[in-house]
C-alpha cells in the first residue's frame, strides 16, 4: 500500500516521508510514529506535533481526530523529550 493511500497522509507529506526513507505504509507501520517521525524531522526539521498525530493515525487507519486522549498525551510526551 502506497503513502498516500493512508488517511490522514496527503502528497507533501509522503514526499517527505519517502525523502526520509520511508517508502511505504508497511515501512511506516514497522517504524511506527515516533521513529518515523525522527526520521522526518531529519528532512523537514519544522516538523510539529500535529505531524506526530498524523503519523499515529496513519498508521492506526482513523481520521487523527479519532485518537484516543491517552495516545495523544502519550505522544506528546515524546515530542517534549525531542525538544
């Protein structure tokens, strides 16, 4: 399955994925989204939370609106320690 086949994924930021090594939605699932999303931030350093959800619900198949409260605060978590 392609990138951009994914929700939440639209062509900038499978370009960007692929830029990072990333060149499908089964590498992605592998990685998961706090390593694809260092992997991201090596190409597009601006990259921002709101990214990090995205990549979790990718990979979980929902819309990023339907991300558990508890998986939100989990990975925000993980971005402050990227800080």
């Amino acid at each position: 399955m392609s990138l951009i086949e994914l929700p939440n994924i639209d062509e900038k930021i499978a370009h960007q994925l692929q830029q990072a090594g990333i060149s499908d939605a089964q590498k992605l699932k592998i990685l998961g989204a706090e390593k694809a999303f260092l992997l991201l931030r090596e190409v597009n350093p601006k990259v921002e939370l709101k990214h990090l959800f995205v990549l979790e619900a990718a990979i979980e198949g929902i819309p990023v609106e339907r991300l558990s409260k508890a998986k939100k605060e989990e990975l925000e978590m993980f971005f402050e320690l990227c800080k």
